[in-house]
C-alpha cells in the first residue's frame, strides 16, 4: 500500500462520516421546520380570534358608549329637578 492508497482511505472515510453528518442535519431541519410550520399556524389561529374578539367588542362599544352619556344625561337632569 503506497501513500495515495492511503490518502484515498482517509479521504474516503472522511467524505463518508460528512454525509452522515449532512443527512442527519438535515433530518433535524426538516424536523425543526415542521414544529415551525405548526407553531405558525396555531399563532394565525391564535390571531384571528383576537381579532374577532375585538369585532365583537367593538359591536358592544358603541351602544355602551351611547348607554352610559345617555345615563349621565339623565343623572344630570333628575340632579338639576332635585335642586
């Protein structure tokens, strides 16, 4: 065995052991970007009721707004009656 037969060996098993690592790396990212896909889709989820949530408070926000002046008025006017 002369030293290119050697250096073929090492260069071998070198390239070997890297695709082992590239192939298990690349089993993580596609793992890790699944749990990212999911994670994106529960904060849509998660962005939409909120803002249905504020839809509905802003239906409710108006007729209380106009309640509570409308209670103020008659407050004010039963106050200015006393007097």
């Amino acid at each position: 065995m002369d030293a290119f037969e050697i250096l073929v060996i090492i260069l071998s098993i070198t390239l070997a052991i890297f695709l082992i690592i590239a192939i298990i790396a690349g089993i993580l990212v596609v793992r890790v970007l699944k749990r990212v896909d999911t994670i994106t889709e529960r904060a849509e989820t998660i962005v939409a009721n909120i803002d249905e949530f504020s839809e509905k408070m802003k239906q409710f926000a108006v007729p209380t707004a106009v309640m509570t002046t409308v209670t103020k008025m008659i407050k004010q006017y039963k106050h200015s009656q006393e007097e």
